[in-house]
C-alpha cells in the first residue's frame, strides 16, 4: 500500500546527517502560521520494519489537510526512515550497519550499567538487539538526539511493528486506542526511546506496533488512527515549550 507518487508527494528534504553507509537522513516539516505543538514522527527505526516507515509516509500527506480543525496548529516533523541501511539492506536488518539497535543506544540513565547486562542476560546476546558499545554511538541515534534538542517536540511518535498494541511512556494520560490497536504497555528496557524521551526526559512517547511488519494497513485504517491521534493529542497533550525537552542531558 506504498506508490510511487505517495513517495514523490511525501516531498521529503535530506538533511546534512548520513547513516552509517552515507545515506542521506531525510525528514518533512508540516508547518501552518501558528504552532501550539509540536510533534515528532518516527519511522524504520528497526529497518526490517518496513510498515512503519509506509505509515509514516502516508501520515505526511493527512498532516497537509486541512478539514480537521484541531490539526491547524501542529507543527509535525516526520522522519520516515531513521534506519536507512537496515531498511534497505537485503534481507531488511533491525540493526543498523554497525549492527547496533538503534532503539537501545539513547542515553538513558545508567546506560553503562544496565544496557550491556539487560543484552547479556534478558536477551541472551541477541545480536538483533545489541545496544552498541556506548550511548548515542550511531550516527542515526545522534541525529534523532539532536532533532530532539532542537525542535523540543512535545510529542513523539514511533512506529514500530509487528506486535499489534499501543505502547506509552512519560507524563499525561495515555492514548487507550489508535484505531484497532489498543494500548498494552511492554516495559521500560535501557538505552530506548521510550525511556530516554518519556521517562528520561519528559515528553510523551507514544508508541505503534502495527500488526505486520511487511503489510501496511489499509488507508481507511491509517486514517483512522491519525484521527484518533488528533483526538487525543487535544484533551491530553499540553501546548507551550517543554522544558524537560530543551534540557541538555
């Protein structure tokens, strides 16, 4: 459920960042005249997680309607494919081409401590989940820290597949659908986004597993979690600048 002129509409921007293999990291800003949020859009942060990166894309083209009133004055930044050589290798790889999971090298506190100990003995040295020698040792992960430092979002979003539930981390009441997902909260593991912007620093992390890590859902689908999104982002997410986001860890 991914077109070529979907991509092409997407009208995504390289940025001076590059992957680990030199692929340029490319992101969106949707941007009306007057901002009261700020939101950050995640995709392909895991590559073999092809879905997440379709959403995303589709996602860009809701954000450039206009019939949803509540959604005039959000400032959405969408970055598609975090993971661009784990996406694009072949097979698609979670790592990325140092073979770090980019979801476990943020720097969360005791990283040193707990990061290498929860991959020794929880996942048993799985190499598809190897948090990296230290935190933020990824070009891809230092990107996204450093989008977050700038553009101080007041909500993330990560899409991710393919377990089927809403997962949420930090401060505020969280979403209990989007869509035909609802919300199941994993846990809290070192060195992940989650933990690093919800519990870490302050600002909500809302969490997508889609159901198929290779399908996309359908349009009807996507769009209907978009709209349970907005929702929600208007009764339980605080406008103004987020304090915990602009602090410097």
């Amino acid at each position: 459920n991914l077109r070529r002129s979907l991509c092409e509409a997407a009208q995504l921007q390289p940025t001076a960042a590059r992957s680990v293999r030199g692929q340029p990291l490319w992101k969106r800003d949707v941007k009306p005249e007057a901002v009261r949020q700020r939101v950050l859009v995640l995709g392909a942060i895991h590559g073999d997680e092809l879905s997440s990166a379709s959403v995303a894309l589709h996602w860009i083209g809701l954000a450039e309607e206009t019939a949803a009133p509540w959604s005039q004055a959000i400032h959405w930044r969408f970055i598609p494919a975090l993971n661009p050589d784990g996406l694009l290798s072949s097979p698609p790889r979670r790592v990325n081409a140092n073979g770090v999971d980019l979801n476990r090298n943020f720097p969360t506190p005791f990283w040193e401590r707990d990061a290498r100990e929860y991959w020794e003995k929880r996942t048993r040295k799985d190499p598809r989940r190897w948090p990296g020698t230290k935190p933020l040792s990824e070009p891809e992960s230092r990107f996204l820290h450093q989008e977050m430092q700038s553009f101080k979002p007041h909500l993330i979003v990560s899409i991710h597949a393919p377990y089927g539930v809403l997962d949420f981390d930090g401060p505020s009441v969280p979403p209990s659908k989007l869509g035909r997902l609802y919300l199941d909260q994993v846990g809290i593991f070192p060195g992940s986004l989650g933990n690093y912007g919800g519990v870490h620093k302050g600002v909500p992390v809302v969490t997508i597993e889609l159901p198929n890590a290779m399908r996309t859902p359908l349009d009807a689908e996507m769009r209907q979690m978009w709209l349970d999104l907005l929702r929600w982002m208007t009764e339980r997410v605080p406008a103004g600048t987020p304090e915990a986001a602009s602090r410097t860890p």
